[in-house]
C-alpha cells in the first residue's frame, strides 16, 4: 500500500509547475541600439542556479537574420517587487526599423510559462506574446489589420484554455462527471458562462488576486469536482456547481488579458472553442472506453488520480 501511494505522489509531481506563469518585457529601439527590461516573478526562479545566464540565454533578437550583439547585462532581485529584473543592451550592425525576436523562457521556467513583451520605437509601438507553442515573433512596428489583431488574440486564447495542467485535468473531470450527453453540453455550457463570468466582473470590481491564490483555487477546483464523482455519483446540479467552479479558472484568463491588454472577447473566443473541442475529443475517447468495458472503474480510477493531483497541489500552493 505504502509503495502504491509513493507512486501516486510521485504521479502528482509534476504539478509544481505554475499554472499562471508570466513575465514581462519592455524593447526600446534607438536606431541600432535596442534596450530590453525584463521583470520575472522572483517565485517563478527558484529552481535556476544561475537565473541572469540562463534567462537571457534563451531570449534573441535580429534583423534580416543578423542577430544583435549584447553590449551589456544586468540583473539582481527586486524584493520590494518580489520579482527579478534584468537590463540589457543590444547593438544591431546599422539602424533597422523593425526586428525579430525569438524567446524560449519556458524551456528554464515552466512549459507553461508565457512572456509579454512590449516594444517602442518612438512614437511606434508593437507587442508579443511568447510560450511554448510562440517562440518566435517579428515586430514591425505597424498597426494590425483587424484580422490579424482578431487571429493572434484569439489564438492566444486557444493555447492558453489548453497550454496548462489544471486546464486539462478540469476538462478530463468535467467529462468524467458527465452522465449523459445532455449532461455533458451543460456543463460545458456553464464552464463557459463561468469564465466569460469572471472576465467580465473581476476588472469591475478592481481586486487584483495573487497568481498563487488563483493557481491553489483552480488545483482545488479539479479535487473538488473528482471528489464528488468518487463521494456523490448521484449528485444533482453538478452543471451549477462547475459553473461555481468555471468562474475560478476564468480568474487566470482574467490575469492574462489584463498583462498582455488583449480584448476579452477575442481572447475568450479562441479559449471557447479550444474547450470545446478537447471536451469533444476527451467525450469520445471515454465513450470508446465505456463501450469496450462497462466497469466503473473506467471512471472512478481516473477521478481518483485527478483527486490526489489536485490535492497535492492545492498542499503544494498553500505550503509554499
């Protein structure tokens, strides 16, 4: 029994990772010169020996495929700020008008990390967003079209619905907990109303929550809908209590539209139909299962994992 629950545990690891993972930046163009400033929560560097190395490390900027020579480097802990900061100046071969930028934070951070960053020409202004599906950018420095700006925010959307372990653990007990197919569309239905739910209210009501108290919520979320499969299997008005719970993993939607200043409805339809798509694709998976076995373990087994995972990491987020 005691080499099963290591197991489990050992399982349950992996959810060290953030499920809000963020940075910032800031690229100011003078000509050939190019200042960055970033800032990175000092939480998010705790496994780096040696954060200025490999930071800076893994972002890149170039110009017509010549990549920009570091003229100096600086970095130390903001404590006040509780983040790391780093300041460092880049030197093109001649003055360029628009550059590439190619950032890989999450490869030293988290998978899920994602980096905002903000640049200046002037008067000009452009913006990107970095994770592990974005690694690479070109800033020019030219308004969008509406398309573009509607594509790139909505896909945003899209890899953040499915970019992190909660969103996917929450999406798989969702299924689980789904009896029927009517079931199933309603709680996808409030999931989604949930989300939109908090997107809408929480800038109205001007509280800034913390990204741990928003990634210990959403780990709650997970054990709480698992738990009541496993405890409650006849439980009514699950629908409600998932649109409860929707309204707590739309509080990290909310962080990210509010750091990056994308529009919600962009941003919220990518992450719509993310959802709704893996929903679909998880649906079909366990009715393939059901049909092949009608054991109840076919869903008690995976709800049970989902439950330790995501008590572990509320412990994990409470402890730290």
């Amino acid at each position: 029994m005691t080499r099963r629950l290591a197991l489990l545990a050992a399982i349950a690891l992996p959810v060290a990772a953030h499920m809000v993972s963020m940075s910032t930046g800031e690229a100011r163009l003078e000509g050939a010169r190019l200042v960055y400033n970033l800032s990175v929560p000092l939480y998010e560097l705790t496994h780096i020996k040696n954060p200025e190395q490999a930071l800076l490390a893994n972002i890149h900027f170039s110009s017509a495929g010549v990549e920009a020579r570091v003229v100096d480097k600086a970095c130390r802990a903001d404590v006040a700020d509780a983040a790391y900061v780093c300041s460092a100046t880049y030197e093109f071969p001649e003055p360029v008008e628009r550059f590439q930028v190619e950032c890989t934070f999450h490869a030293v951070t988290v998978p899920n990390h994602v980096h905002l960053l903000r640049a200046s020409m002037g008067s000009k202004t452009d913006q990107a967003v970095f994770d592990f599906s974005f690694t690479k950018a070109d800033l020019r420095f030219a308004p969008p079209t509406t398309f573009e700006l509607i594509t790139s925010q909505a896909m945003a959307g899209a890899f953040r619905a499915c970019g992190g372990l909660a969103q996917m653990l929450f999406l798989l007990v969702l299924v689980l907990a789904a009896r029927s197919r009517r079931e199933l569309l309603a709680l996808a239905g409030m999931l989604i109303i949930g989300e939109a739910a908090a997107c809408v209210v929480a800038p109205r009501l001007g509280v800034q929550l913390s990204p741990r108290f928003v990634e210990a919520a959403a780990a709650l979320t997970v054990a709480y809908l698992a738990a009541e499969i496993l405890l409650l299997p006849e439980a009514h008005k699950r629908w409600l209590i998932v649109g409860v719970l929707g309204v707590f993993h739309g509080l990290s939607l909310e962080m990210f539209i509010r750091a990056s200043g994308y529009r919600s409805p962009f941003v919220l339809s990518g992450v719509i139909v993310a959802e709704l798509t893996i929903i679909a694709a998880l649906a079909l998976l366990l009715g393939q299962v059901r049909r092949a076995t009608s054991s109840p373990l076919v869903v008690r087994v995976p709800a049970a994992l989902c439950a330790l995972v995501g008590a572990v990491w509320f412990g994990l987020r409470l402890a730290s």
